[in-house]
C-alpha cells in the first residue's frame, strides 16, 4: 500500500510542480463563464420574455384586426395598436413607433391571413420575432377554440402560464454534466501521459529496480488521476452552491465521477500499454472516450443524464442501481485491464 | 540587380526543396508513429460507436435528450394528459395516487371533468369532457421549470393532434407570412412609404395563395410555402395587389440569391401595380438594388405557415455544421504538438539542428504535413457538407491558429502531462473564439471577427465580399504567423533542450526579440534608435492577441448586469492592455538586454507605448464594420471609434491624450519592471488603476 501512495504521491508532486493543474481550474472557469454567456445570450434571443421589459410594439391593421388585440390582451410582452389601413401601419413601422408591422386579413375560405413584416438584421430582430410568435400562438388558440365545434377532437385545455426560469433546466442538464465530466476526461490524458513519458524516457525502468511491482505503479499512477477528479467536480459543485444553484444528491455524484474517472483510467492504461507510442496512445485514447460517452449519452441512463437527474434532486432507485452498476463496470474494467498488463508487461 | 534576384530565387528553390524534405521525413514518421494497427483500431471503434448510436437513435432506444426524465409529473393514467405527458421526454409520469407533491412528484396535474350524466368511471375520459385543467406544482425554480415544461408538453400534443384533424380551416385558422424589411432609408421601402393603404390590405391575398397552394401537411407548408407566398403565385390575385406589398416582394426577391424563377414574375407584378399607381418613378426604384447592401439579406427567404412555423432568424443547422470543422483539428494538434515536443524530449532534435537547415525551415517543414492535412480535412468535410470554396478559406485561418498556439505550446511545454493541459486550453480558446461569434452571424457585422462566420454565411448560401472576407481571415492569419515566429525565436540549442516554467520560457521568447539598450549610450545614437524601435515593434504586434483577450473578456463578463460589468471590463482592459505594452519590457530586463537604469526604462517605456499606441490606431479598421456600434464594444475599443467629425484641433487632442495615457501608464510599469518581480507587480497595478481610470473618463464622456 505504502509504495502506491508513494507513486500516487510522485504523481501529484510533479503536476504541482509544473501548476498545470491551475491551467485546468483555470479553462473550467473560462468554460463556466463562457457557458453563461452563452446561455443567457442564446436564451434571451429564444425567449426574451425572460428579460425583463422586453415588450414589442405592433401596428396592426386590416379587417381581422380585433382578434389581434384579443391576443395581446393575453400574452406578457406585446402590445398592439390598431392603425386604420396597412399603410397607416408600415408608416408607424418606418418611423420607429412599432417594432412590426401585422395586417390581418379574412380570406374566402374562412381562415385568417396575417402578413406580417419584421424589422431586417438588426439585434432585436429575434426578439421580435419570438414575441410575435407568441401573439400570434395566442391569437390561433383563440380562433381555434371559435371553431371548436367543427373539430373531431377537440385540443386539450391548457393550464395557467408560469414564471419559470429558462436557465434552470440548461444549468441542471447541460452545464453541471459538463462541467463535471470534463476533468474525468483529462484525467485519463494524465495517465496516458504518465505512462507514455516514463516508456520513452527510460525512467520506468529505474522505477522497476525499486522494491515495487508493475502492479502498484499502475495503481497508484491510477489512484493519483482518479482522486483529481471528483476533487475538481466537488469544487465545481461547490462554487454552483456558493453561486445560489443548490445541487442534490452530491455524494452520489462524486460517487459516480469516481466510477467514470475509473473506467476512463482503465482504458488509458490499457491503450498506453498497447500504443506504440505518446502519439498513438493519445490518439487512440481521444477516439475512444469520444465512442464511450457519445455512445454512453445516447443510451438511457447516460451519464450525462445520470448526473442531471441526481443535481435536480429527480433521482429514483434506477439512478441509484445506475451509480452502482457503473462501480462494478469501472472497478471490473480496471481490475480485467491491470491483470492484462501485468501479465503481458508494459512497453512495445 | 538581376544577378541578386537571381540569387534570390535560387535560395528560396533551396530552401523550398529543404522544407519539402523535412516535410517528407516528418510525414513518413508521423505514419510510422500512428502505424495502420493504430488507425485500424480507432476506425473500428469510431464505426462500432457510431453503429450502436445509430441503430438505438433508428429504433427509437437511444437519443441525446439530456433532460430525460428530469422532472415528476403527477398524472392520472385514465386522463387524456398522461398522453401529453408520456410524449415529453424531460417528464416522467408518475400515477396520480402514488404522487405526493413535493416528495415524489414536481407537479401534478390535476383534470377536471366536466359532470355528466355517466359519472365518475374507471375508463379512459375523452378528451371532450374535459373542462378545464389545473397544474399544481411545489414552490421551487424546480416546480415552475416542472409546470413550464408540462404546458409545453400538451401544447405540443394539440399540435399533434390538429395536424391529424381533417378540418384543416379549423385546426389551422390562421395562416402567417413573415417577411423581413428595413426600416425607410432603404430605397426598397420608397413605394411602401408612398403607397396608399387601401389596396394593400389586400395583400395579404398573395399570402393566403400561397398558403393554399402547401396547405395539407404542416412541415411542407413551412418549408415550402416561401417562394409561392412571395411570388404571389396566385395570379388572379395580382390585379389587385396592392403597391406597397409588391414592392416589397420584389424587393426582397432582389435580395434572394437563390434566384428562383418566380423572380422575373414578381418583377412584373410590381411594374405593373406600379403602373396603375400615381407612381411609377418609385416602382422602378424598387426594382433597382441588385447588389444587397452590407448585412441585409441574410435573413434568406420569407416564411409562411402556422403560428408556430415562425423560427426566428438563428443559424442553427449551418452553425452545427461549421462546428464539424473544427472537430478535427482537435486530433490534429494533439499528434502535431506530440512531434514537436518529442524533439525537445532525450535531444532528439540535435541532429537536425546541426544540418545547414535553418530553424525556419524545419519548423516549416514539420508543420507541412499537418497544415495539408488540414486542408484536407477541411475540403473532404466541406463537400460531405455542402460547403463551397468560401468554407475552406474560412476554416484554414482557423487551423493556421490551432496549429501556431500548439506550436508555442509545444515548445514551453516541459513535459507530455503540461503539453495535454496546454493543448486542451489551445483548443477551448480558439474553439471559442472561433465559435461564438458566428452565433451572431446573422445579427450584427461584429460576428466577422472569426472566420467561421464565413463558413455558416457560405452554408446559408449568401454571399460575401472580398472586403468582408478579408476583414474575417487577416487577424487570425496574422495572430497564426505571429504566434509561430515566438516560437521559432527559441527554436535553438539553448532553448529547445531545456527545461522551465512556462512564464518563464514565455519571457526568453519575447527577450530573443529585443535588442539591448544601454545606459551609458548616446541618447538618440542609431543603434539605440534601433533597439527601441524593435521594441515598439514587439508591443505592436500584440495588439491582436489584445483585441482577443478583450473580445473574450466582453463575451465572459456578458452574464453579469451592465452595472457590473461594464466597470469590470474597463479595469480587465486597462490591465491586459498594460500586461500586453510592460511584459516585454520586463523580459527585457530580467534577461539582461536591457541595463537596469531608469533612463532605460522611461527610454523603453516611450516606445512601447507608442509601438502599441501607433498599432492601435492602424486597426482603426475595425470601426470599418460598425464593432463600436455595441455598448461594451464602445468600452473595449473607445480609442478607436469616435475620430470623424471633429475639428482638427480637437483631433489632435483627442490623439494625444491616448498617447499620453499609453506611454505614461506604460513608463511606470517599466519602472517596477526594473526592479524586480514584485516591484513589476506593483507598477503593473498601479498603470491598470491610471490606464482604468481614464477609460472611465472616456466612456463617461462619450
């Protein structure tokens, strides 16, 4: 055991030294903040409603133009006024005082035309867009409800509109997996390293004449990434709780970050034993955890999704046997994996 | 004069042919390297991967929905909700008399019945007798996500539902066409402005022509529906069309680069409205702008269909598209660093540093092979995508930066562990950089500051001009070439083969560039003249990795209120900037160009300041394309925007006092810099506090 630590320790010592691991904090950061930007950026292009006191101002006008002011008696964020004739209208458009133009219009088969003009290029162009949108779904429940009779079935009732937060599910669905994903990844880059560097340099033979076995530098080669890992995901969750996005079920996630973190070592360890060199090795090594959780995200209880449901406190017995089943499946894996290399030995 | 042209085109076949044979024996290693076993295993494991996805995304198993059961939805199996609810991936639907609200649930939804004369039974409720719904969610961001998310839910089972509904008029009552205008100033607008309203309500005919000739299925009509609602293609309906909408079309077909042949059709629509108007003179105005102007147009074709049809203008598709290309350069810069620093690990390097070829050639001939394969990559990606020339020359910019940060990262580095750290920053640095910009392709000019906005223009099918090509490619381009010769600075014996922090190798490559400035020197003797001016040159040309570091400083800080953030920014500018003219002076120093005096460092200092002062003012460029039409860009380039309509005096003082600022905040830092690290430190805060202070001054005035 005591040799282990030792080399866990060497391990440690060396990306101290060299402060690479501030480089990682310091890119998951820049990952973080980007991530809000982005999301409220894009958020608030897709739903500007979220904004506070973004309401358009629309110029209606045409022989239908009283449902349109039904609608917007209805939808937060957009107000019409009525203009006698179209042209009327597009004037108020041109000079600014209506951010679009709608002209509604009844047709001969019994639907309503809208024609509706939308500021060109310009930054609020999404919002308006959006928020037109929203008028007009409005608009079209209530012309379609008029018309209910004439339906074989009817549509379903729909409740009250509520406040929700637009960042709430990308937070607990996005951002949390990603940012605790993320290090699993790099750990198991460390490994490739470690192993590769010490096969080129020579140095794990003067290693080999030290009282220890393969086995034990594998393990604590292992145990040096595998403990950095959830370490950074518990800094992450952390510093969410400490930014007000209260995360459930931590242990069960450190406990599952463990497990991949696991599995990923051991499939670097295997891949740097084989590879005939650094290059090869990582190579191989990208290509591969990019096949295992893009394969893995796809399937039902993805980790991706296993992380989410257990942050947004939506966890049920399934998730539990799921972080159990990735325990047996990682430590197995590692397990099968150091057997192999020990047996066969490392290098080409 | 021949002779020496001569001469010269004799070294550069020389050189090119040494370059070609680095390259030759770089590739043949790199082969060796990932031999075919290698390559064999990782395509086998990318197409059983990509099997087992497709076949579970084919057969409805997998799919990357990561809000997958993400909220508890209470709801009575019997009821027509549980449909709406089971259909909604991120809800899972728990049986009303398990659910508690709160423990097990997030929300419940709660039918009400309509009385009737059957009672309460235990059968299915048809969805006629439902009289009203309530959702009742727990008091958590949770719950209302929950309750959101379930009204989304049955919205979207109407939606199925009314698409099966025979009685379209009923299901559907309401046709829209969208259509994008400028406001007036725009000549397409003239007939709008002039035409009467009367006619044009009647508009809204050549909408429902449209519409009706897509009818049935909902996905057609808002695919198709465009070309036929714009062209009115109802031609019955044209005589009474009014002015104002066809002018409008025609206008807009005019911007359409599609170029369909309802075009020529439209046109005559609106001659011939025009004609039978008082005003015909504006008509043909309409007709007139063949050319786009800058920005407009980029909004595609017009779209028509039910309310919920409507996207808005978000270049989803073509940005997942050009993110494709950036994929591979990932793979590429780990095996391109990996070669680098494999010379600089065991001496490798050492024989090829003592053959006649230069440490540009080599450099050049190692990083042939990867920049080719580059190239290749991006053209394969491009035809499998639909990309056209415009694509790749987008893209290569893009790979020319991976590769020269990778490059530099590779010969910092000490060991493989801190190359994969550097490598992972290189790539979410430039990936970003490269990336969020072009989600605001269609939004605002700024978005041509990375060159794969030209890819998703290209994909979009629009065209863009030489200008706006060029204004995209250059910085990147030039940020690349800048990047590898800080690099090639070190790529010597002394150097390559030795090992130090990052920083402090960071600090040799920019020192290889200075020349020494002495105290007991003549003030303004040649020599000295010279050495400064390299060091002018060194702060000008980091004025790219500034406009960067600013750009990406405005997108981080973006997230907090402007109330914040707007002060933040002024302060990060000011620092960067100061870090950008001072870190050179202080590599100076501490490797010993430059003698430790205080006249050296007011010398240095000047002309630091001025170097970036002088590189600033040349990328005045940028207010070409409107960057300073932003809030925050105003704060990040204030010293640029602002020149025209000014007096000359004004003028004058107004480029004066940036100078000032730089050479003064820029001197005092040099003078910490002289005297060790923390004295530096120390100077550096207190230029970033004089150089924030007058930012401030700056946008409070402005």
């Amino acid at each position: 055991m005591g040799s282990r630590l030792t080399i866990a320790g060497r391990e440690l010592a060396g990306l101290r030294a060299e402060k690479t691991i501030l480089l990682a904090v310091g890119i998951q950061l820049f990952i973080a903040a980007f991530s809000s930007f982005l999301v409220v950026g894009l958020v608030s292009m897709y739903d500007p409603g979220a904004l506070d006191g973004a309401e358009i101002e629309v110029a209606a006008a045409g022989d239908a133009v009283d449902g349109v002011e039904r609608a917007a008696a209805e939808v937060p964020g957009a107000s019409v006024t009525a203009y006698a004739d179209a042209g009327a209208a597009r004037h108020a458009f041109d000079r600014n005082a209506a951010d679009a133009v709608v002209v509604a219009t009844r047709t001969d088969e019994g639907r309503i035309a809208t024609a509706v003009t939308a500021p060109d290029a310009t930054v609020e162009t999404t919002v308006v867009v959006v928020q037109l949108r929203e008028l007009l779904r409005a608009h079209e429940l209530n012309e379609r409800a008029a018309r209910a009779p004439h339906l074989t079935e009817p549509p379903l009732p729909l409740p009250e509109r509520s406040e929700a937060s637009p960042y709430f599910a990308f937070t607990y669905t996005v951002l949390i997996p990603l940012l605790a994903v993320l290090p699993v990844f790099v750990s198991g880059a460390l490994v490739v390293d470690s192993i590769t560097e010490e096969l080129d340099e020579g140095t794990l033979e003067l290693l080999r004449v030290a009282p220890v076995t393969l086995g034990e530098i594998l393990d604590g080669k292992a145990a040096a990434a595998v403990a950095i890992a959830p370490g950074q995901a518990l800094l992450w969750l952390l510093l969410l709780a400490a930014n007000g996005t209260s995360v459930a079920n931590v242990g069960p996630i450190l406990a599952l970050m463990t497990a991949l973190t696991t599995l990923v070592v051991a499939v670097a360890v295997g891949l740097a034993a084989i590879a005939p060199d650094r290059r090869a090795a990582q190579l191989l090594y990208s290509v591969a955890v990019l096949a295992l959780f893009g394969g893995a995200t796809a399937m039902d209880g993805g980790p991706a999704n296993a992380v989410a449901r257990l942050a947004i406190d939506s966890a049920d017995a399934t998730t539990g046997a799921l972080v159990a089943a990735y325990a047996v499946i990682a430590a197995a894996a590692y397990l099968g994996v150091r057997r192999v290399v020990v047996a066969e030995g490392l290098g080409r | 004069m021949i002779d020496r042209l001569r001469g010269g085109g004799a070294r550069a076949r020389v050189a090119l042919r040494r370059v070609l044979r680095v390259a030759r024996w770089e590739s043949s290693r790199a082969a060796g390297g990932v031999d075919r076993r290698t390559l064999a295993a990782a395509v086998a494991l990318v197409a059983v991967a990509g099997g087992v996805v497709g076949v579970g995304v084919a057969t409805g198993v997998a799919g990357f929905d990561v809000d997958r059961d993400v909220y508890r939805v209470g709801v009575d199996p019997a009821s027509p909700y549980a449909d709406a609810v089971a259909a909604d991936p991120s809800l899972r639907a728990v049986p009303a008399r398990e659910a508690a609200l709160g423990e097990t649930t997030d929300a419940t939804v709660i039918t009400v019945v309509a009385p009737s004369s059957d009672g309460p039974g235990d059968g299915p409720i048809a969805a006629a007798r439902v009289d009203e719904v309530v959702v009742r969610a727990t008091d958590t961001r949770k719950g209302a996500a929950a309750a959101a998310s379930v009204r989304e839910a049955i919205e979207a089972h109407n939606e199925r539902l009314m698409r099966a509904e025979p009685n379209e008029t009923a299901a559907f009552p309401l046709t829209v066409t969208l259509r994008y205008a400028e406001r007036s100033g725009g000549p397409a607008d003239g007939p709008t402005l002039g035409g009467s309203g009367g006619e044009s309500a009647t508009g809204g005919d050549g909408a429902t022509g449209g519409e009706s000739a897509t009818g049935g299925d909902d996905a057609t009509t808002a695919d198709g529906g465009s070309a036929a609602a714009d062209g009115g293609s109802d031609p019955a309906g044209d005589a009474t069309d009014g002015n104002s909408d066809a002018g409008d079309t025609a206008a807009d077909e005019t911007r359409d680069t599609a170029g369909d042949t309802v075009d020529s059709e439209t046109e005559d629509t609106a001659g011939d409205t025009a004609a039978d108007e008082d005003e015909p003179g504006e008509a043909t105005e309409a007709d007139g702008p063949a050319v786009p102007p800058v920005g407009s147009g980029v909004f595609g074709a017009d779209t028509t269909g039910s309310p919920s049809s409507i996207t808005p203008p978000f270049p989803f598709v073509s940005l997942l598209l050009a993110f494709a290309f950036l994929v591979p350069m990932n793979f590429l810069i780990q095996a391109y660093g990996s070669s680098i620093l494999d010379e600089r690990t065991n001496r490798r390097g050492e024989p090829l540093l003592v053959t006649p070829l230069s440490p540009a050639e080599i450099v050049a001939g190692k990083t042939l092979p990867y920049a080719v394969a580059a190239a290749a990559a991006t053209a394969l990606i491009a035809l499998a995508v639909g990309g056209g020339a415009l694509s790749v020359v987008g893209v290569l910019p893009v790979a020319a930066a991976f590769l020269g940060a990778t490059f530099v990262g590779a010969m910092f580095a000490r060991s493989f562990k801190e190359l994969t750290f550097l490598t992972v920053g290189v790539s979410v640095l430039v990936t970003t950089y490269a990336f969020v910009p072009a989600i605001f392709t269609n939004v605002t000019p700024v978005a041509l500051v990375s060159p794969l906005t030209l890819v998703v223009f290209d994909l979009q099918g629009e065209a863009v001009s030489a200008g706006q090509t060029l204004f995209s490619t250059a910085p990147m381009t030039l940020g690349a070439g800048l990047l590898f010769a800080l690099g090639l600075g070190v790529y010597r014996e002394e150097d390559l083969f030795s090992q130090k922090p990052v920083t402090r190798k960071l600090l040799d490559a920019l020192a290889v560039r200075l020349s020494p400035v002495t105290a007991s020197e003549a003030r303004l003797s040649r020599r000295r003249l010279r050495a400064l001016g390299s060091v002018a040159l060194l702060t000008g040309c980091a004025i790219p990795f500034v406009f960067v570091a600013e750009l990406l400083a405005v997108a981080v800080l973006f997230a907090l209120p402007v109330t914040v953030s707007v002060p933040v920014l002024l302060v990060t500018i000011a620092f960067v900037e100061e870090v950008a003219k001072s870190a050179g002076l202080y590599a100076g120093f501490e490797r010993g160009v430059f003698d430790r005096s205080d006249a050296v460092a007011v010398a240095v200092g000047v002309a630091s300041g001025t170097g970036f002062f002088l590189a600033e003012k040349a990328t005045a460029v940028v207010q070409v394309v409107g960057l300073t039409d932003l809030f925050l860009g105003r704060a990040a380039f204030a010293d640029v925007a602002g020149l025209s309509g000014h007096a000359p005096a004004a003028l004058a003082a107004l480029l004066a006092a940036p100078l000032v600022l730089h050479v003064v905040a820029t001197t005092v830092a040099a003078a910490g810099a002289v005297r060790g690290r923390t004295a530096y430190a120390v100077a550096l805060a207190l230029s970033t506090l004089v150089h924030a202070a007058y930012n401030v001054g700056v946008v409070s005035l402005g």
